[in-house]
C-alpha cells in the first residue's frame, strides 16, 4: 500500500510528460506481470526508498484547449479527494491563464500538501520567470521544473515524500483476508455489499481525522471471517458526480490498494466495457488477487449456453491473464452472492499459500526436462532449482546457467505449468530467471 500523488493542472502544461518522467524507471518492474498492458495516466514510482502511485488526472479528460473549466473542476476535486498529496502543474512560457486561476483558487482552501510545480523550466533563464506565479498565492514556495529534461524534479521530489502523510493503519489482523468490493458505477456494488452484510453502507457514518480515509470493517458471515475495505470514494457517492467515466478508475486505486482480494464487479446487461478491462488490470498491476462478479445475471435471458458465451467474451478481453474466477450472480436476487464470497476467499489462500520446495521443483523439472529452454547461439539452458520466493505475492526464482538468454514464451509455458499443477486461480504471479 503506498500513498497517493495526483497531478493536477490545465491541458498541455506538461503533465503527462512529467507523469511519463516520474513512472518510467518503475515501469519495468511494475509490468513483470506479463501481459498487463500500462495505464497510461497510473502508474508507480519510487523515490528515496519510497514507492507511491502517481496519477494523471489531466490524462482522463479530454485534453483540448478549450477543455471546460467544469470538467478540470471536477478533476481538481477527485484529486482533492483522493490522493495524499497534489502537484499542480503550469507552464511557464504560457505565464498564468484563467484556469490556472482557477484551480488555485480550490487548492488555496484544500488542507493537503499542494505543491505548485512551474514546468517548462528548461534553462536559468527560466527560473525568473517562473517566480511569476507566486501570484497564485499558493504558499511562499515553487518548483521550477523541466519535465522533458528533468532538471529541478529532484528537489520537488524530495519535498514531496517527506509531506507524505504518516499511514494511519487501522488495526487489522493479520490472516484475515481484506476485500474491494471495485467496478464501475452503478454495477451494483453496493447492493452486493448490503445484501451480503446485511448493513447499509450508506448510513454508515464518516470516521473524521484519518487520513487514509479508508475504513476496513471486519464481518463474521456465512462462516467466513473477512474485512471488506470501504473507502470515502465509496461512500460519497454524490461528492462528485460519477459520469464520466475515468472517476471510477481513480476512485478504486485505494480500495485496491488496500485490499488483498479484488471482487471486480461488471454489469452482465452491458457486456464488458473497456473500463471494466482497466479497473481489473488496476488490481493486476497492484499484484492482488481477483474475482470477477457478473451481476445482474437476473435480468439475463438465459439459454444453456449463456455462461459460456460470456465467459469466452470476457477472457478475450482480459487475456492473457484468464485464470481468474468468474461468478454469475444478482444481488438483487441474492443468487450466489455467498458463492462470491466463498471463491474470494478461496483466492485469499490461493495467494497466500507457499509451495513446498521439493514439490516445485519435482512438478517444474519434468515440466522443463520435457520442454526444455530452446538453446541460444550454440548453449545449452539449463534450469536446475526451483523456488517461491518470501514475498507477499506468489513469486517464483528458476536459477539457470544462462537466464539471460530466457525469453517470454518460456516464461510464460512456466507460468502455466505453475497455473496447471498448483492452484493459483485468481491470483497473479511472477516468474523470474536467476544466475546461478
Ligand atoms: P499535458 O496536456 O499537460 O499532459 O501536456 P503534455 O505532457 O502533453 O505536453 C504538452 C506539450 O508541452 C508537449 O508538446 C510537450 O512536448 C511540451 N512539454 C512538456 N514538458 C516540457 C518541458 O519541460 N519543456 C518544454 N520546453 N516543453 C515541454
Ligand atoms: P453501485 O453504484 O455499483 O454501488 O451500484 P448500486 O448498488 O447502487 O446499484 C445500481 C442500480 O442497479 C440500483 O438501481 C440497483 O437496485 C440495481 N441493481 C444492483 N444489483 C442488481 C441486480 O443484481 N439485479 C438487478 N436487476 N438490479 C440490480
């Protein structure tokens, strides 16, 4: 779980290139998951020894000069809301506009870090002018910045993690699987959630002062023990209106962030739409485990063939990760919604189960001696141990003579071979290739 940086400010002051700057080294690592194609607006970086996710928030909206100033309001405010931290960018060779006039004028009021960020900054010369925009009035402190060469991003850098605020954890036990409840709005999510606790969430009252504003509450139901991850842009629903459509990616970032479980919920009359794909690959790229809810499969007609269908529509969309639980259910109805829950916490110890050494390496030996590594520039590959590695998520070391000379097909056979013999439904792992 790692704290939250948004960036804010008009088209083309630079954000999405500074975003790029900011996300680009991390990417690498983050995209180990194979397949998981990026987001080009979430993403997460790391500086001294901190890692954080950035969002462009500009990068959602239409990005053209004449973008209304409603719309960068309501960015301004999902920012507001859901991130630790804002850096709000303007360009320094277009000197203050009326939007950025306007935008200050909601940051000056906001009580989280906000740090004003002059780009375009690419020479000394530059510097001077960037002291143009003191006259925001947003605090006695700016960061000129290149965002193209990035000169100056070290300083904002530095200033920026140390305000990160302290992660206020809640006291949550551990062993006990944490769920997110995530998906578009209108999907049904609540309805799921109140028929499942039997609670109304939407009279549960705010918890004031937290700063992660997330609220874990923890249920005994159905013979299960569980936290269901509730966040502010869960509960708020009218805060900030929710149709358009980027609100609900950026509103699930924490509650999976949080979560161990992702129960990705679509709407089964609408077929899966391109910001469902987003919000499951936002889970995937946090490394949680996930399940897919179809809801409201009461107002499916239905033939014998309608599971089916509809479970080949969605791995065509979600490949090539298709080993992921799906369940059919209403909660309207109240159909399988149990079943929902069973199957998530069946992906809970999926994910945190550890494979006994001897056995990897029994069951992943005859799978390489009987498909070995295709030899490269006359050498031999030879894969000789096999083991899971201490991490919080299923990761798995193959220690070979010459792991360089690897590639991905054969990654991903042996990523499979992991998926057919143990148990990893719903549950993304990684595969590396070691020296040894
Ligand atoms: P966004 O709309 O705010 O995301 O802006 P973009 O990142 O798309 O950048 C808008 C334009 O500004 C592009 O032509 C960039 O090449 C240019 N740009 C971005 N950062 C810099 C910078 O640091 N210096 C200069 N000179 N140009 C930049
Ligand atoms: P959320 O925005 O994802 O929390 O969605 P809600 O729980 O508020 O549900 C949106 C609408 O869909 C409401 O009118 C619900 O009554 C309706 N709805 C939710 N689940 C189902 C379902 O399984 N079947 C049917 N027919 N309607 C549902």
């Amino acid at each position: 779980m790692s704290n939250i940086v948004a960036i804010v400010g008009r088209p083309n002051v630079g954000k999405s290139t500074f975003f790029n700057r900011l996300v680009e080294s991390r990417q690498a690592i983050v995209n180990e998951t194979a397949g998981v194609t990026r987001d080009r607006n979430y993403g997460k970086s790391l500086w001294n020894g901190k890692e954080f996710s950035v969002i462009d928030t500009g990068g959602y909206v239409v990005n053209s000069d004449d973008v209304f100033e409603g719309e960068i309001r309501k960015q301004v405010a999902l920012a507001i809301e859901e991130a630790d931290v804002i850096m709000f960018v303007v360009d320094v060779e277009g000197g203050i506009t009326d939007l950025d006039q306007a935008v200050s004028n909601i940051l000056r009021r906001v009580e989280k870090p906000v740090f004003l960020v002059v780009n375009k900054v690419d020479n000394n010369q530059r510097v001077m002018e960037a002291n143009e925009f003191y006259a925001l009035g947003l605090g006695d402190k700016l960061y000129p910045i290149s965002g193209m060469n990035g000169s100056g991003t070290g300083d904002l850098l530095d200033d920026v993690v140390a305000a990160f605020p302290k992660i206020e954890r809640e006291e949550v036990e551990e062993g006990i699987p944490r769920f997110a409840v995530v998906g578009r709005p209108n999907v049904g999510k609540s309805s799921f959630i109140n028929a499942l606790t039997g609670v109304d969430r939407n009279i549960v009252t705010d918890i004031a002062g937290t700063t992660r504003d997330a609220i874990n509450t923890r249920y005994n139901k159905y013979g299960h023990d569980f936290y269901l991850v509730d966040t502010a842009g869960l509960r708020k629903k009218a805060k900030v209106r929710e149709d358009v459509e980027f609100y609900s990616v950026l509103r699930s970032v924490r509650a999976i962030e949080e979560a161990d479980v992702c129960l990705v919920m679509i709407d089964a009359t609408r077929g899966v739409e391109a910001q469902d794909v987003n919000i499951f690959n936002l889970a995937l790229r946090n490394k949680k485990g996930v399940v897919l809810l179809v809801n409201k499969w009461d107002l499916m007609e239905k033939d014998n063939y309608s599971v089916k269908q509809f479970t080949e529509t969605i791995h065509e969309r979600i490949a090539p990760f298709t080993d992921v639980p799906i369940i059919f259910m209403s909660a309207m109805t109240k159909q399988r919604i149990f079943k929902a829950l069973e199957v998530a916490v069946e992906v809970y110890q999926n994910k945190s189960q550890r494979v006994k050494t001897s056995t990897l390496n029994e069951v992943l030996l005859a799978a390489v001696e009987k498909y070995p590594p295709p030899a490269l520039k006359g050498k031999f590959i030879k894969i000789k141990y096999v083991t899971q590695l201490p991490s919080p998520t299923p990761s798995f070391a193959l220690f070979a003579n010459l792991p360089q000379y690897i590639k991905d097909p054969y990654k991903r056979y042996i990523e499979n071979q992991i998926r057919e013999n143990f148990n990893f439904s719903g549950v993304p792992i990684q595969v590396f290739f070691r020296k040894k």
